[in-house]
C-alpha cells in the first residue's frame, strides 16, 4: 500500500485568527494556502497571509462565509485539494463536508456522519447514553414550544437550560429558574438559534448548580485510533461564552483525568471519529462528571493544550486528513507545565460588554518568554458589526500555574489597544482575583465575583503610590521637552482621579546614577526608565518592582492603566494645585429618564407603549448586535412618556429609544 500523499495546497475556508493560525501551520509544512473573503474583508490580515485569496462576496456572513456553493467554486478556481473550515461559520455542517466530498476536495475535520451523530446536541445525547458516557438529565428530544418548555421543566424542575440543538458559542442558550425566565428564553434562544445557525430546534435539560465546564481535547484518524490529549477548564464563563481557558485543570485528579479521557475516546470511537473534536463536560464539586456535548472541529481554546502537550493539533488535522496515522499513541502523550489563555474581545465591559465596532488606530501585542498572541487583526484593521468581535487571544505558557498566571497579568499590562473599547481590563482583574490564584473555578465566577457588573477595579494603596510615580515621572518628561532647556521644575501637584481629585504633592529630581527619585509622602522612590513622551507603555522598575503602565493623553489630564484599573491624573504645579481645591464640582446631567441603546445594532423590538406603566426589571426593549439578542430591561418603576425609535432600525450608541415621565 502506497504512503498518503500529502495536499500541496489547502483553503481556509474561515477569517480572523483561525484563518491566520491555520495559515501559518500550513506554510511552515510547505503547503500553498488559499484564503477567501468578504467584503468587508478585503484588506484583512488573512487575505495578506495567505499564497492566494479570492473573494466570496458580501460582508455578511450569510453572503459569503456560510456561502458554502462560492467556496466550493473557489477550491476548483484555485486548485485547492482540501479545505480547513476552522471554527464557526460552517465548520460543522454536514452538507457542506458532503459539497465538497462530491466535488473530490478533502474536508480536514472529521466524516460528515460524526459530523451528522455529533453535531446534534440532542442525537449526541442519545449516542453518548448508548456508549456508556454519564449524562445530564433532560427532555431527550426537540421541544417545539413553550408549552412543552414548561412541562418539561417543571418535571424536571427549575432551574433548567434552554439551548439550541444547532448552537455553539454561547448563542441560543439561556438559563430558567421560573416559567417567566422559560417564557423570554425559549423566545430568545429560538430567535438567536434561527438568525446565527438557520436552526432554531430547542433542547432542554436540567442545569447543574455551581458546575465546572471541563473539556477533553480528542484525536483520532483513518486507521481506527483515538486518543486524548488531557484536558482544557473552560469554566469562567459570561452568557455561556468562554472567557478564560486553561490547561490541566486545577481541579482534576488523575484517576478523574483518565476516566473523563476514556469515556470521551469511547464515544469517538462509537461514531468513528476522524480529527480533532472536543467532548465537553460538567463536573460537579465531588468530581461526578455529564457529557454535555462533542464539537466536531477545533475548538477556539486549543492552543493552551498545544502549549502542554507539545503538539500542533492544526498539523495533525491536517496530516490525519491527508490519510497518514496519529504520530503518537496514548501512552506517549504528556503534560507539562500550565498554560492559560484569555479570550481578547472589542467590547465595553463598564457598560454590561456591549460590542465595540470601529479601527485599531494603535494595536501592540505582548510579547516576551511564555507569551503567545493568535490574532486576525492590525494596527489599522477594522472590527466590523458583521461578525465575532473578537480581537486576539492571549496564551500563556509556564511551568507551574502561578508561572503562567504572572505571565498572564503581565502581558495583559502591555496589551496597547486603541480605536476601540476593549475587555483587557475586565480580564486583568478576573486574573487577579485571589479565586482565580486558588483554583476555586465554577460556571458561577463571574456573577460571584463581579455581582454588579464590572466597574474597573480598586487598586490597593501602594499600587496607587505605584501609579502616581509613573504619572509625575511621565509628566516631567513631557513638560521638559516642551522646554527650550529641557527642564522642568521638580515639584508638582497631582490630582488623581475624577472630581473631587485628591492632591498628592511629588517632588521629581534626576540622581547622578540615571534613575529618577521621586518623593511622595516623605517617602523616596528610585524609577528607570526609557520612556519618552508619546509612548503608550510606560516600562521600568519602581525601587525593586518591575513596572508596565500604559499612559494616555486626554486634554491636559493622564490615564493610567494597570491592573484592570484606569486612573485618571492632572499633574499640576503647586499654585494651581491648591487652586483646583476651591473649584466647585460639575454636576453631569440626569438621563435616568431616557432608555439610550447601549451599542450601534438593530431595534428589534419595543415592548412598551406611551403612556404605559412599567415595574423596575420589565422588558422594555431588545436589541440585536453581534447575532446577540440584548433584552433592555426598566431600572426603575415609571411611566413611558414618549417611543423615540421603532423596529427594525438601525440605532448608533447612546441613541434614545424611549423617554420616562
């Protein structure tokens, strides 16, 4: 029998940094790429990557990336032998892994029948109780209706979890712990299903309280092998869509470890699975364990198992596509060390993570030993309305989990990103959490620890010591090289924060050895640094305390970022100092009484009426943006005096929908 020939070209049949990281592996193997775009797309990084690119058409998905005929098209264009479909879009469609079988173009992901048994949540359900896998209790077919909704869940009792049969991502999921909740949910969940997936079939199952969402990276090839490759934590969740991931668990043991991987090889085996898939869990306090569901492709998380185990799972879909066999076998596979990864995404975390759309006007990854960034973007991309606005995700690699969480914080620090608003953070801070350094995760640590929303983080006092250094230090720079003489006077005032500002009075003088000495609170601090004005990241040491801010401009004032916080500063001399102390507050103006859309998106829907009565928590109305329905709720008892704007426009952010009496 001849050896597998491997592909000479391949197509990405996908965009951003799935595209970007399917390119990369398929060059560094010697194979031409082929990269195919929307409109919206035409310029993005990509594109640029790849040996060729041809276009597919309009910039919404469903005119181009779902376009699974114009991707066929392009394959015989360019003479593409296979297609990698990466995540999303129509990475797990069995019509589509069939278009091309017809067509003699390989599918690099697994035969389109485990597509077909695995990608059904509910027929995976029933494989995996056939194969002997633990589930989770549940109605085991379709729910058409909410009649059915509520029967089944008050059988089963509340609270329970309405998902998409068809759904991923966190779309088409919503948790119900009354019939109010079913009701919306079933409605949303349906309406997302439908628009995201062109699938709007409805399961429902009881929800496990506190749980821990663990997955088991599978492999498998031609040849009847399958393997495990440990496992990834995927437990800090916000709506359902993963936030943090990490690799090994904190949590698991390795009698639990081996048990999980033997049941999710045992159920890709039922199925013949072919390339890499992931079979996700829930896993209780006591380390019971439910099958939830396999996603039948590679999973957005997986470079933190490539970074413990070794292993290019890209490669190996590639190579187990092209016919050849695993490379190793199950005793063969090690882990080592810790990796995490944190998903980077264009979204306003102090206003409930609306999306952000708009340019990177400034965009520079981190970089440094155990730091790496998969990414789709540049300085100058555009985040579009039209899809995930995800920006980049950022792994870290060390040889203990407080290694890689150090590394984690750190590269957050010096993740420069302007143009627009960005959840770096919201991560910083989850990273810092004292339950994040304890390994103490469940689905629930976001609600736990953020119970109102995110609303930046209160730094301790030394680190605001920390920050009002940098401020002064960065100040004297600017104002001395505004200077004919390039100097500037040593004592200043800084006023940190909004009004009322808290005065800080500082005293900058240069030391003989190069360093900067700057005095606060009787207490004397060495800094170096390289930092010159106009300068993002402000990198130096504090005394012993290496030290990355970033800094920006806004009017005369400074913000310093750092640690998940922003901190705005004046820096001024000491007259106006004590000036500024006798100025009045500016009051902002009240617009309790208007309902402003929290994102450019589409109106929806209007639940209300003038001259309605409404309860605090009411639906008011729902927005779509991102194929994310967002239901606008009262935050208060009031009465609508007047509906600014009706269904199905377009609104831009801050644009009002109704005002109150």
């Amino acid at each position: 029998m001849s050896a597998p020939k491997m592909f000479k070209k391949i197509l990405i049949a996908n965009r951003g940094e799935i595209a970007c990281r399917v390119i990369r592996t398929a060059q560094a193997m010697g194979i031409k790429t082929v990269a195919v775009y929307s409109e919206a797309d035409a310029v993005a990084l990509h594109v640029m990557m790849a040996d060729e690119a041809v276009a597919i058409g309009g910039s919404a998905a469903a005119d181009s990336y779902l376009r699974a005929d114009r991707i066929v098209e392009a394959c015989k264009q360019t003479g593409a032998q296979a297609v990698h479909p990466g995540y999303g879009f129509l990475s797990e469609r069995q019509a589509f892994a069939q278009a091309l079988e017809e067509a003699g173009i390989a599918f690099i992901g697994p035969k389109r029948h485990a597509i077909a048994a695995m990608g059904d949540k509910i027929e995976s359900k029933k494989l995996a109780k056939k194969a002997g896998v633990s589930t989770v209790p549940g109605y085991p077919d379709v729910v058409p209706d909410v009649a059915l909704a509520m029967k089944v869940a008050h059988d089963i009792g509340y609270p329970v979890m309405i998902k998409a049969s068809a759904g991923g991502g966190g779309k088409g999921m919503r948790l119900a712990n009354n019939d109010t909740e079913l009701e919306e949910g079933f409605r949303s969940a349906s309406n997302e299903a439908r628009a995201s997936f062109g699938d709007d079939r409805i399961l429902i199952e009881k929800a496990i309280v506190e749980p821990r969402h663990i997955e088991i990276q599978v492999m498998g090839d031609a040849h009847g092998n399958v393997i495990f490759l440990g496992e990834r934590e995927c437990s800090i969740q916000r709506r359902h869509q993963k936030v943090i991931e990490e690799a090994p668990s904190p949590f698991l043991d390795a009698a639990t470890r081996a048990a999980m991987g033997a049941q999710a090889v045992a159920l890709a085996k039922a199925v013949d699975y072919q390339s890499a898939g992931t079979v996700e869990f829930i896993v209780d306090r006591d380390r019971n364990f439910y099958f939830l569901e396999m996603n039948t492709r590679l999973q957005v998380e997986h470079p933190v198992t490539e970074l413990v185990t070794g292993l290019d799972l890209v490669e190996m879909m590639i190579r187990v596509a092209a016919g050849e066999k695993l490379p190793i076998t199950q005793e063969q596979v090690t882990l080592t060390g810790s990796a995490i990864e944190a998903r980077v995404y264009a979204e306003d975390p102090l206003r409930g993570f609306l999306p952000s759309i708009g340019r990177l006007s400034r965009y520079r990854p981190p970089t440094g030993e155990g730091v790496r960034v998969d990414t789709g973007v540049y300085e100058g991309s555009e985040i579009s309305m039209f899809y995930d606005p995800m920006i980049a995700k950022l792994i870290t690699y060390g040889a203990t989990r407080p290694q890689a969480t150090k590394r984690m914080a750190d590269a957050l620090d010096a993740f420069a990103i302007r143009g627009v608003n960005h959840n770096i953070g919201f991560l910083a801070a989850i990273i810092r959490k004292q339950r994040f350094a304890d390994g103490r995760l469940s689905t629930d640590f976001i609600p736990a620890e953020f119970p109102d929303g995110f609303h930046g983080t209160e730094l301790p006092p030394e680190e605001i010591d920390l920050l009002v250094t940098v401020g002064a230090v960065a100040h004297t720079r600017a104002a001395a090289r505004d200077r004919s003489d390039h100097k500037a006077q040593p004592e200043w005032t800084v006023l940190v924060g909004p009004a009322p500002r808290i005065a800080r009075p500082v005293e900058v003088l240069a030391d003989a050895d190069g360093s900067i000495v700057v005095s606060l609170d009787g207490k004397a601090r060495k800094v170096w640094t390289s930092w010159q004005p106009g300068q993002v990241l402000f990198e130096g040491q504090i005394d012993d305390t290496q030290v990355t801010v970033q800094l920006d401009r806004k009017g005369v004032a400074w913000l310093v970022h750092r640690a998940g916080a922003v901190i705005e500063m004046r820096v001024v001399t000491r007259a106006t100092g004590e000036l500024a102390a006798l100025m009045p507050v500016k009051i902002p103006p009240d617009m309790s009484k208007y309902l402003l859309s929290p994102m450019p998106g589409l109106l929806v829907s209007v639940a209300v009426k003038e001259g309605q009565a409404v309860k605090s928590g009411e639906e008011l109305a729902v927005v779509e943006a991102m194929k994310m329905e967002n239901v606008l709720r009262a935050e208060r008892d009031g009465t609508v005096a007047k509906i600014a704007a009706e269904a199905g426009q377009s609104l831009s952010v801050d644009q009002v929908i109704l005002e109150f009496e």
